[in-house]
C-alpha cells in the first residue's frame, strides 16, 4: 500500500468507493470490528474491492456470515473470513488476538455502542467505556505483534462528534460516585477512542505503525436504537441536510486506512476525508475537534489506566 499525497481530493460526499479506486491491497490483511451492519459493511466492502484480504469480527457470527456471503454475491474475487469477537468481553478479545497468524496490515476499531442505558461488563466496567475503548485497547495491544510485523500497519479508531460531551473522568470513569449519564459516557468512549490513537502513535512508532480517530459524519444507522423516539425524530429533522449515506459515511475510514499522511505530529482526528478543525465546541453537532480529546498527557495517563485496567 502506498499513500499518495497527491491524491484526489474527496470530501463529506464522497464513498468509500470513490476512495478506494486505485488502492491496491492484494497481499494485505485487514481486521474490522463490527462488520456486519452500517458503515463497518461498507468497509469491509471497499478493503475487499481493492484485495485485502478481510476478517469481518463480529459478536454475531451468523450475521457476520450472511454480510459476507452478501458481499461476495457482488465481488466472487473477496477474500473473506469471519470471527467472533465480543469487545464486552476481555476473554473474547483475548482469543482472537492470540489466535492470529501473520501480519495485519489495517485494523479498524469500527465496533461502538452508544447511549446505552447504564449496564457494566462482567468485570465491571462501565458499558460504553468497556467496548468502545477497553475492548478495542486490548484487540490492538494483543495484536502488537501481527501490526508490528507487517511495516507500516495502520489503525483506524472510530470516535464521533459526540466526544465534545466530555473529556476523561479520570476520578470517575465508571460512574460509581455519580449518577450516571449516557451522553457523557458515550462521549468519554469517543475521546477516549482520540486520544488512543496518539498514543498508540507515539508508544509504536518505531514498529511502523500509525493510528488516527475518524468522525464518519452524521448517519442515521442502528447505533441510535437506544435513542428516546421523539428525540431521535427531532434530530432527523434537524439535521436532515448534512446526513449522510453509509457508503459515504465509511469514507473516511478508507481514506486514514489508505491514504491519510499519519504519525506523530499529523492529525489525529479526520472527518470528511480531512483534517477536522480544533474547535472550543462543536456547535453544529457533527465538525471539529475538541481540546481535551487532543490533550497528549490524557493520552499517556489513559493507556496507563487502560493497562491496568485489561490486567
């Protein structure tokens, strides 16, 4: 894979598609969680279309099968396989990352949860910290090996506009203190996702591998089920110009996957195939980037929690 600074320019309209056309991956292995529903389908759609060959994870693996067969249907050359992998539990994460063989060239931590009414994972986590982050931060560090082998090994870290709500809650990042609020732990979830990136960035450097948070834009998919009706209603209508397709919605996943300038000192969060802004607060709800999710001392403090607390 060779990234191309001279690449065309794309943005908030483009797919996944467009952003692929003239990649070429054969001989490239890619790993991308949450495979079988919304935007992490048409990733693992455009990853294929160029030759990678691509493990779809996923909690369901009948549906993971399903998605890739439906895949297959359109492409007959995909190289796909399947594997489960629940991110609420370490144990899962465990045995997909020591079962790998080989390198792995591209892993994209598309998996999340979001406003989830307060629940924890088996070892007591709260939820959306627990697979949003944690989940995640245990695949890339126990697949170290498999990214540091491949020479030049990209990681694509989903975050979202909704980072904005809060920054890290180091005193308190499980709400058992204070009364729990979705909004703030999926936007902890979502910075933490940010900052993961630069640190993964700077702690592997030296292996060759790159890492970055993408916002994917506004998409109206399945992540909003947990989503009071008549909230989730206002809000279509409210930002009924600027949603986008799942297709484009996936674009900017591609485009850090294959052709984002990375590493230490390039930008750590993109949203429409670029660079966001750094902004005080997200007005308009879907652009920019804010502060604390940028903050490179939050960064080491989290991995170092994040350690602790995968044991």
């Amino acid at each position: 894979m060779t990234v191309d600074p001279a690449s065309p320019r794309f943005g908030e309209s483009s797919t996944a598609h467009d952003v692929i056309e003239g990649i070429d991956l054969h001989g490239r292995n890619a790993l991308v969680t949450g495979a079988s529903s919304g935007i992490g389908v048409e990733t693992v759609r455009a990853l294929a279309e160029a030759g990678a060959t691509v493990v779809l994870a996923v909690r369901d693996v009948e549906a993971g099968r399903s998605t890739a067969d439906e895949i297959r249907a359109r492409n007959p050359a995909a190289d796909l396989r399947v594997l489960e992998l629940d991110l609420a539990d370490l144990d899962s994460v465990k045995r997909l990352s020591g079962a790998w063989s080989g390198p792995l060239h591209l892993l994209v931590a598309n998996a999340g949860v979001m406003h989830v009414p307060e629940r924890r994972t088996a070892r007591g986590h709260e939820w959306h910290f627990g697979v949003n982050h944690l989940g995640h931060f245990a695949l890339a560090t126990g697949l170290h090996g498999p990214l540091a082998s491949a020479d030049g090994a990209r990681i694509v870290s989903l975050s979202s506009s909704g980072h904005g709500a809060s920054g890290i809650r180091f005193d308190d990042m499980h709400f058992r203190r204070t009364p729990y609020d979705s909004g703030l732990a999926y936007g902890q979830s979502k910075t933490a996702n940010v900052l993961f990136g630069i640190e993964a960035t700077r702690r592997w450097r030296d292996d060759g591998i790159t890492a970055a948070a993408v916002m994917p834009g506004g998409i109206w998919t399945g992540l909003q089920r947990h989503w009071d009706p008549a909230v989730l209603a206002e809000m279509k209508v409210r930002y009924s110009d600027g949603v986008k397709t799942v297709e484009q919605g996936a674009a900017t996943s591609v485009f850090v996957a294959t052709r984002a300038e990375l590493g230490v000192g390039a930008p750590a969060y993109w949203e429409d195939c670029g660079p966001a802004d750094v902004v005080d607060d997200i007005v308009d709800g879907i652009h920019g980037v804010v502060r604390h999710a940028l903050d490179p001392d939050a960064a080491r403090r989290l991995w170092s929690e994040s350690e602790a607390l995968i044991g």
